[in-house]
C-alpha cells in the first residue's frame, strides 16, 4: 500500500500499488504478526549464538568475530572488532531509514499502521542492530578479562564498558518505540521530528558513536598489551575517521527537518546545531586522529550522509535533504590545531569560537546555495551567539571526550564541572530557540491567482498581504508552504513593499494537501492556513481555499500538527518530559562514566600526532 | 472507513519492537543472579584493579 511519489510540486502523480480495501485494524494485525514472528527469530538467533558461544558449543561467533580482526577491525580483538562493524552497519541502516521515513511523512503525512511505512524497517533493523552489536561485545569475550575496564557480569565473564554502553545506547533508542506510542496517545500526533520520544529514537542512535569510542580504546588496549599484529596506521585513521564522521552525522540527525526545508522551529536553532555537532566530532576527530583527522571525518560524513540523500531523492525518488557545509569549520578546527593541539580544552574552546563565527559566516553563504529556507539577517547577531554556544559547548565535549579515550581525563574537581558547564550551554541554547511567540493580532489576505487545475488537481498563484503592514520586519522566512499531498511544496514569497508579497509559482489547493502561509521573524512563528483537507482520523473538517479571503495569524503548531490533542493538561506534558529527560540524562550519563572509566582504569595511549 | 490513517497506534504494536531487548538482558541478568548466589562470596564489584 505504499504511493509511489514523484516530485515536490503540485503535478505530484500518485500511484497506488497494491490493494486499498483492507481494513487499518486489520492491516495493524497483520503487522504486528509479522513484527513479532521477527523480533522471536532475532531474539532466539541473538540467546543461541550467544550461550552457545560461550558454553563453547557453536562456534560461528568466535569464526565471525576472528574474521573481523582484518580490514577496517585491524589492530583490534574480535569482541571489539566484530561489534563495531555491526553498529556502523546497522548506523547506516537506520540512518537510510530515519531520511527516507521524514522524507515520506513530509510528503504524505501520518502512517497508515506501525509497518505500513516501508522506510520503518530499515530504523528497526539498525536500532536492533546497535543492540545486536552490544551485546555481541558483552558475550564475546571468552577465557579473557577484556582490559580492566570491563565490567565483571560474572565470576569468570567480563564485558567490555564499550559494549555495556553500545547495548544501552540501542536500548534506550528501542525504548522510544513503546514510549512513542503512549506519547501519541495522550497528546495525539505530533508531526514533527522534534517530539520527545521521536528524539530518543536518533540520539540514541546517534550517541551509540561514543559507546564506539570507548570500545576501541579497549580494544586497543588489549592488542597493546598482548601485541598481536601490527595494525597500519591509516586503517586506524579510517577507522576512527568513520566512528567521528559517524559521530557527526549522529549529532547532525537532531536537523533533520531544516535539511528538508520545514523546520517547526527557530531558525536560530540551526546554526546552534551545526556548531554543536561540527565542535564535538571535528575536534575530537582531529585531536584523535592527527592532522587532516577533521577533514577526513567530514569526508566520511559527506559520504554516508551525502550519500543517503542521494538514495532518498535519487533513487527512491523522495524528497531531497540537503547537508551543512561540514567542511568549513573542519577548516576552522585544523587551523586552530598546529598552536593548541598539545592542550585539547583550549583547543575544543578555541575551536569552538572559531566555529561558532568563521564557521556561521560559511554556513551563511552556504545556505543560500544550497537550502530551501536560507539565513537572513533577522538571525543575527542572535545566530552567532547560538553558534559560539554550540560550538564552544561541542569543542569542550569533544576534547574531554578525546581526552578520555586517551586515558588523560582530568580530575574529576576539574573534569566534572567543564562537562557540566558544556551541558548547560547546551540546555541555555535549545531552551532560548524554543522560546517562542505567536504574533497577535496579525491578519493575512490572500487573493488567488492565476488558478488552473480540475476540481481534483487545483493549484494558484497568491498575493498575500500582511496587516499590519510592519507586522513582519526583516523575516526569517515568509513562505507558502503545502506538503502532505504526495510532495512539498516551499514557496519564499517575494516582498513587494508594505507588507506585500507574491508567490513564484502555483500552491496545491486539493486532495490531501496542507497548504498555509508560514511567518517566522524574530522570536514569532506563526501561520496561516490557505487549504487543509478533511481529516475524519482526527475529526477536522476540510479548510478550502476561497478567491479571496482574511484570516488571522495562529499558532503554527495548530495548522501544521493538526493532529495534536487539544485540551490536554500542561502537567501532563511536562511530567511526560520528564521521563524522556530523564531517560536522556541516564544514557548520557551512562556515558561520561564509561568515558572516564577508560580514561581512570586504563594506561595512557602514546598515539597521537599532532 | 478503508485506509483512513490512523491517529494514534494501538500500544500493542510497539510490543514486539522491544521485548526482543527485555527477553535478552532479563537472560543476562537470570545469569548473574545465579552466579552471584552460587558465589555470595565474592559479590562486590571488583574495584582492585591490576595496572590500572
């Protein structure tokens, strides 16, 4: 049952492939049937291979794990080899899955069942498979204490710290499931990838990178000291090139929706992220690595998550994502290396800055070549403030991070409240980006134009007028924006002067579509509906699209997440926050001890360049 | 009502997205509890470290 679809625009051709007349709660049925009967194989393949590896009795584990010592696992024992090439695998997959999945919310809106949506197996597998791979690392281990970091499971069976972490960062991701499902039914849908348990499912996922780094360090460790064969040093740059690009890609997933050009939030939230993400992975990547390390991390992300959205857009022919411009501040962070490299805060601090504005400037320049909503100046000076907290807040991590797996952490008294400090930089920045207004008592008119199309196919062009005429001053973005309707559709609307703009092409104005002016500037967001269809799920009625019409400025959330509960206790919302935060806050924990575990518990690595 | 979306998914859908998880680590945690009981003896956590 799945639409193929052809291209943003309202020419969208719609095809249905297979039959349309099952019932949804029968198709439901069948889809939980189908998940059980393979989460029980998954489940009972993981508990045999398992025991029987470690009773001795199946020996397909130990050939496999062996096997990965070559290649990309070089210089590494096979219970720290084999899972990190299962988790960069499965990270791949989910990541396919999580671009396509978007791509077809956007496009076409709310998922008929859990497993209606094809894009929703590739993020299972790859979420399973990140668990598949910790506990691979737990179980692998045989006859050997894998390094004294390993966390002792029992009497004679140690498991690696990486392996517990790489386990739990899977399961916290996986737990986003059921957690989702409860979310949805107390506050309805929430069309937006920014919904609390919509973020465990990625930054579980995207954290799983650090669970990685910890685990090569034990991996390493232990070869180190039983020196098995000598690992080349550009396998090892590679490898770790691909766990930080993997890094930043996981930390880059959270801009998703700016990538495709609808995000529901501030525009200012998107150089605070870039920053973020470009300050932790980039300069843990080059003090990890040695000089080009920043570099060569962003040629990895450019690969995989150029990639994806070339199969999204190319080959599966959905909507395109379009991706920073890593490589700049990868610039900033090699350029700040040859002075500082040798006192990695300072250099996580001093990146960061650089980051923060070197790095904004290019992602300035870069969005208007490339981005469907690109920077204005309504973002400054406040997108540069956000960049340098992101940056600087990124920097920090990363070199503690770096620091850790090098095992040259700092004191705690001096390690803990930098690490706090970098965490609250990061609360300060997403809570000022969601700090946001409706604009009151703002009108919008809007005369179609240029109306063609059957009643089934209509589409115009529009002259919107804003009133009052300086209601909106120097805009983020003013767009009409329709998706939902097999496509997207974004609009930038040219000013004509006092409060007058016109669209540059024909809106769809039938079928499934959403169609409806978008206002950002400053801290207010707002919208104006133009079409919206019938939606009996939700009981909304149908909105159409008259010759001419005013209506006023309203909460965007209202038009564009049609589907959330109205009437739903505040209390409700916050105390459900609180458990997704708290889930958060234990895996990043979970983390920084696993991170400081391997720094206090193993010697110190006489490996890097600078 | 054919193919209409759903609004919300039945809870029971997300079951089996998360009990393959459960099903493994309560295995894992049966096997500690029976090793821990076999060998109350050596029941903390080994912090004494050799070379770290």
């Amino acid at each position: 049952m799945w639409h193929q679809f052809v291209h943003p625009g309202h020419q969208a051709v719609v095809r249905f492939a297979a039959a349309q007349a099952k019932p949804a709660g029968g198709a439901a049925l069948g889809q939980v049937v189908i998940a059980t009967g393979a989460a029980a194989v998954l489940t009972a393949g993981l508990l045999v291979l398992g025991a029987g590896h470690r009773s001795g009795r199946i020996g397909l584990l130990a050939r496999l794990a062996a096997r990965s010592e070559r290649g990309l696992g070089g210089g590494m024992p096979g219970w720290a080899a084999l899972p990190s090439l299962v988790s960069l695998i499965s990270l791949v997959t989910a990541l396919l899955g999580m671009y396509w999945d978007i791509s077809l919310h956007i496009s076409r809106g709310r998922d008929v069942g859990p497993l209606a949506n094809i894009a929703h197996y590739p993020i299972l597998i790859g979420l399973f498979g990140i668990f598949t791979a910790g506990v691979l690392a737990v179980v692998l281990p045989k006859g050997e204490r894998p390094g004294a970091a390993a966390v002792r499971i029992t009497r004679d069976w140690y498991a690696p710290a990486g392996g517990v972490l790489l386990a739990g960062s899977g399961f916290y991701a996986l737990l986003g499931f059921p957690l989702d499902d409860v979310w949805h039914r107390i506050f309805g849908q929430d069309v937006t990838l920014w919904g609390p348990t919509h973020l465990m499912l990625i930054g579980g996922a995207g954290l799983s990178l650090v669970a990685l780094m910890v685990l090569e360090r034990e991996g390493r460790a232990a070869r180190s000291d039983d020196s098995g064969p000598a690992v080349r040093p550009w396998v090892r740059d590679v490898r770790r090139a691909a766990i930080t690009g993997g890094l930043l890609i996981g930390l880059s997933v959270f801009q998703a929706e700016y990538d495709f050009g609808v995000p529901q939030f501030r525009l200012v939230h998107q150089p605070f992220m870039i920053a973020l993400a470009a300050g932790c992975a980039l300069v843990a990547a080059r003090l990890w690595i040695g000089r080009g390390g920043a570099l060569l991390s962003v040629v990895f992300y450019m690969l995989v998550r150029g990639g994806v959205s070339l199969v999204v857009a190319g080959v599966i022919g959905q909507l395109w994502a379009v991706v920073p411009l890593y490589f700049a501040e990868a610039l900033c962070v090699e350029l700040a290396a040859p002075a500082l490299a040798r006192r990695p805060l300072w250099f996580g601090l001093v990146s960061g800055v650089s980051i923060g504005t070197a790095g904004f400037a290019a992602e300035y320049g870069w969005s208007h070549v490339v981005m469907r909503l690109p920077w204005t100046s309504d973002i400054l000076p406040e997108g540069v403030i956000m960049a340098v907290t992101g940056g600087v807040a990124g920097g920090l991590l990363g070199a503690l991070l770096f620091l850790g797996v090098q095992g040259r952490l700092p004191r705690p008294a001096v390690a803990r409240p930098i690490f706090a400090v970098a965490l609250v930089m990061i609360a300060a920045g997403v809570t000022n980006g969601l700090l946001i207004t409706v604009p009151r008592d703002v009108r919008v008119s809007v005369a179609l134009t240029d109306v063609g199309g059957d009643a089934g196919h209509r589409s115009a062009g529009a002259r919107v007028t804003v009133s009052p005429a300086d209601a909106v001053a120097t805009p983020s973005w003013v767009t009409i924006t329709a998706w939902q309707g097999e496509g997207l559709h974004v609009d930038r609307l040219v000013a004509l002067g006092g409060g007058v703009y016109r669209t540059t092409g024909r809106m769809p104005l039938s079928g499934q579509w959403k169609t409806l002016v978008r206002l950002h500037d400053g801290r207010s967001i707002g919208a104006v509906p133009i079409y919206l269809p019938d939606d009996p799920g939700i009981g909304a009625r149908r909105l159409p699209a008259p010759q001419r019409f005013t209506r006023p400025v309203q909460d965007e959330r209202r038009v564009l997440q049609r589907e959330l509960k109205q009437g739903v206790p505040g209390r409700l919302w916050t105390a459900a926050s609180a458990v997704v935060l708290c889930c958060t806050l234990a895996l990043v924990l979970a983390l920084a001890w696993g991170v400081a575990r391997v720094s206090h518990r193993l010697p110190v690595a006489g490996e890097t360049r600078s | 009502m054919s193919t209409a979306p759903l609004a919300s998914h039945s809870a029971v859908t997300a079951i089996p997205f998360f009990l393959p998880t459960i099903v493994v680590i309560a295995v894992i945690v049966v096997v500690v509890w029976r090793d821990r009981r076999r060998h109350p003896a050596e029941d903390e956590e080994s912090t004494e470290e050799p070379g770290s």
